[in-house]
C-alpha cells in the first residue's frame, strides 16, 4: 500500500488493487485496507484527496457494510 507522503500519483494505479484487496477474505486485510484508507483521508494533499475522494468514500462504504467483524465496520464509521 502507498502510504508515503507525495505518492499519491501512484494511487490511480492502485486503486483497482485496493478494491479487490477491500474484498479479501482476510477480515485482517480487510482492517488493513480500511486502516490506510483512513491515512490517506487525513494525511493526503488536498488537490490529490479531491481526485481520489469518491473512490476512497466507497471504500470507506464498504467496511461500514462489513457483515462478518463489527471492528472494520466501527472503525469505516
């Protein structure tokens, strides 16, 4: 995952992985997704977090959904 300050221009490309990875079967890698998600809306620049807002959002949407650990939905909250 790309947590580095200014590598957001690499988070296009990885946003497609970051989907699938929110979909794991891991209920950790599934915290792990939700826990970086969490940096990147607090920590990103603000002109990358406007490219990037609504894709990170349903992610974000998605934990909150999450039917098996009431952690990783707490923690989307």
């Amino acid at each position: 995952m790309i947590v580095a300050r200014n590598a957001e221009e690499y988070l296009e490309e990885a946003i497609p992985e970051l989907k699938m990875t929110a979909n794991d079967r891991s209920q950790d890698v599934r915290m792990m997704v939700i826990t970086v998600v969490e940096y990147w809306l607090t920590n990103m620049d603000i002109n990358s977090l406007k490219k990037f807002e609504k894709d990170l959002m349903l992610l974000l949407l998605n934990g909150v959904a999450e039917p098996l650990l009431e952690d990783i939905s707490d923690k989307s909250q």
